[in-house]
C-alpha cells in the first residue's frame, strides 16, 4: 500500500474495498490509479473492480448512483470526488463503434482482456499488496510503452474514441505508441464521426492542457487525424512543416497552461498568421480573425465565452507585438505614453486582457522580440490601476457633463470623451476640473474648424 500513501482520496478508495471484502466479495484497485502509483504520479481517480453486483453493491453504499448500472457500474459519491464501483464484466457486441450492447459478469481475467490498453487493466490487491497482471501492462510500463489490450485493430473497432485516447494517454505519460497501435490510430481515424463532438473536444482540450502537449500534437500530425478533425486548419497538412514546428516551439513554451481561450489561441495561432501576412487592408484584420475562430470552435462546439475570449486574444495580440520600440525604454515621467500605447493599456483592462497579455507574452518569448516593450506597458497599466477595483479608473467626465457645458449628443461627443479618458490615464490632465476646461477648447477649436 506504500505506492498509494501519497495519492489523493486513497483513504476513501481503500474503505470502499474492505466494505465489499468484508461483505465476501473480492475488490481491487483497478485501471489508471494502478498506472500512476506504480509510476510514481499523482492519481485523483480511484476505480474499484470487484465481482459484487450492482444490487449487491447497492445496499452496501446507501448514497451509491447507478449511473452505468446495466454495465455493471456504480457511482459512490464524495465531497469534490467520486469513485466508480465495476463488476468484473466482458463485453458484448459493439454496434455503434461505442458502447458493447450487452456486458456479461465475469473475472478479473476476462475484465482485464475487454479494457483498451494494457497499462490500464492493472488491478492492485491491497491485502496481499500485490499487482494482479494478466495482460504484460507492468512490462510495459517499464518499457513507457502504451499498447492496446489484444489486436488493436478489434480494440478501435469497438470503441473509436480509444483512437484519441491513445494519443491523449500516451502524451500525459509521455510514453510511446507501440508500433501496431499506432497504425491502427491512423487506420480508425476517419472512423472518428460516430464519437460525439463534445467528445472529441474534450480529448483535444486535455491534450492541449497537458505539459507534454507538444508530443500530443506531433501524433496528431503524423497519425494524420489532425487533418481529419481540423480540417480547417492548413497547417497539419504536409510541407506546412515550418508553421506546425512553430506551434509546437510555442506549445512547449506554455507550460502548465491550461486556461481554454489560451489553449485554442495556441491551436489557431499559425492559421491566424498566415492571415496577417496576406492581409492588405488593416480594417479586414478583426472580421478575418472572428471568422476563423468562429469557424473552427464552432465546428468543435466550444462555449460562446471561449470563442469570444479566443476572438479577442488573436484580434488584439499584435497590437502588443508590433508596437514601435524606438521609445520602449525611454524612462517616459508619468504621462508621456505614445498614443498607440494608451491604446494597449485599454485592451489590457479587458475582462480578457490577462488572457492576451500571456498570449502575446508568449509568442512574443518564441520571437525573440518586443517581450521588454510589453513588459514596459504591462507596468505601465499596473500603476495606473484603481486599487479597488483592480481596473483603470472610471472616467471622470461623462455625456452628462459634456451636456451641461453646451455639447450636444453625437458622434462629436464620444471622440471628446475618449480624448479626455486617454489625457486623464497618461496623467497629462490632472482632475475632472482640467479635463473639463479641455472639452471646453476641444469644443471651441472643433467649431472653428467645422466653419
């Protein structure tokens, strides 16, 4: 049991065992709590496979869920976690390239055959201290070999969402796909329609949330299913290979980052610059940029907050990164900042300004250029922020008050509040008093120059 004394909710795991050992029934710790302890990784699943019923089960756990229960599966709930309860099965036909149609109860042996990859059909006896293996998964695990349970051609077949799992699975332990389970992920790839979308993205997201995520990425490139489920983007096609290198240095440079927008942001950033580089006209850059979001994420059927929250980071990135740098370390007093400048401390006071500030961050560390003048800016904002509300200061000078000293509502009053909002972050207007006597001679010097 040492191998699990580190691991979270074990406690609970190893109750629910002796519950069903002490009720006659064999129980084992079973599938990825077994991998990651005998890595040596931290495990925040517990699975428990036992040759008890689910109606046997059942009394012994008065909170149980039968969620699964014609499969043999029971839920036991737990503040901020869950353990799943299953009866020693094989399984049935697969019709729908999913789910067997029928589950026969069985052993610990034929439950072990029917699981997807070897280093996930270890069971761990507690009492005996033992790992119970039928199916070489220790072996592999010391050669960081991920290979399906059996012929993986027949394990694909029966359930296609194993075709991303491999490459998911694989990159979090960062192991190798064994040679005949890697070509059979690239023969069941076009297979993927039957999986639902929301399934599929979610493979893609963790992936994408992963350390490794840059050895997930090269698998879905050379598998070929990158294509397959992006098809949107060009560069996983081949002799792209410089713009699918550049996301990869990129993704590595991420780190534990696992926020969505950045993650999606990381996929569409090559697909973005190749806009930028044919792009003519400045004023077609946001719609161009939307477009493609809009389209990729939706195909995948993301939340509206992170196609938004990804709309913006890549519409606005560049406005970081191709700011001029002539004045980036001119020690400015308070005050001095270029217009454009000002411009970026306002993207930054977005409710997803820390999202674009990382991402340009980022991509800004993998250029080798302009990371100081963000910095700088970054700064810049910070001093500037109203200490309780952690935002720039609300403005001093609304409609109202341009009203009250002879403006009249139009286009003609928002670009004098602007003026005034900029003048009052740089420091060049002092109080609402100073930006006040501004609008005033803004106004006159616009009536002069309207005669």
């Amino acid at each position: 049991m040492e191998i699990f004394s580190h691991q979270p909710h074990f406690s609970q795991a190893m109750m629910v065992c002796q519950a069903l050992k002490g009720a006659g029934f064999k129980a084992y710790l079973a599938g990825g709590c077994v991998r990651d302890a005998l890595l040596g990784r931290l495990s925040h699943d517990f699975d428990v496979a036992t040759d008890a019923r689910p109606e046997q089960i059942e009394p012994l756990f008065p909170k149980s869920l039968p969620v699964g229960k014609q499969f043999g599966v029971v839920i036991l709930p737990y503040q901020g976690f869950q353990i799943e309860v299953a009866t020693f099965r094989s399984d049935g036909e697969y019709r729908d390239g999913r789910h067997p149609t029928e589950v026969q109860f069985s052993n610990p042996e034929q439950d072990a055959l029917r699981r997807d990859f070897t280093v996930n059909a270890l069971f761990y006896d507690l009492d005996e201290q033992r790992v119970i293996d039928y199916v070489d998964g220790v072996s592999d695990l010391q050669k960081r070999i991920l290979r399906s349970v059996g012929d993986p051609q027949r394990r694909f077949a029966e359930d296609r969402l194993r075709v991303l799992r491999a490459i998911r699975i694989a990159a979090q332990l960062e192991f190798d796909i064994e040679r005949s389970t890697f070509q059979a992920v690239g023969d069941w790839g076009a297979e993927l329609a039957v999986v639902s979308q929301e399934r599929i993205t979610g493979e893609i997201r963790k992936m994408l949330a992963l350390p490794s995520r840059v050895q997930a990425l090269h698998d879905l490139q050379v598998s070929g299913l990158a294509q397959q489920l992006l098809p949107d983007l060009k560069y996983f096609l081949p002799n792209h290979e410089l713009s699918a290198r550049r996301t990869k240095h990129l993704a590595h440079l991420y780190g534990k980052e696992s926020r969505p927008a950045m993650l999606w942001a990381l996929l569409l950033w090559q697909e973005v610059e190749s806009l930028h580089q044919e792009l003519e006209n400045a004023e077609d850059w946001p719609p161009l940029v939307a477009g493609l979001v809009e389209l990729v994420l939706r195909h995948l059927k993301c939340s509206n907050h992170e196609i938004q929250e990804t709309t913006y980071v890549l519409t606005h990135y560049r406005d970081l990164l191709d700011l001029p740098e002539s004045d980036a370390f001119k020690p400015f007093p308070r005050g001095q900042l270029h217009n454009d400048e000002v411009s970026t401390l306002l993207l930054l006071d977005h409710p997803n300004g820390v999202t674009l500030l990382d991402f340009a961050m980022a991509v800004a560390a993998l250029e080798d250029q302009g990371v100081e003048q963000i910095l700088f800016l970054h700064t810049e904002y910070l001093s500037r922020l109203d200490r309780q509300t952690g935002r720039l200061p609300p403005s001093w000078v609304n409609g109202h008050d341009l009203v009250e000293i002879g403006f009249s509502p139009g286009p003609e009053m928002g670009l004098i509040l602007e003026e005034l909002y900029r003048g009052q972050i740089t420091g060049d207007l002092k109080d609402k008093k100073e930006a006040l006597t501004k609008a005033r001679a803004l106004r006159t010097e616009w009536a002069k120059n309207s005669k």
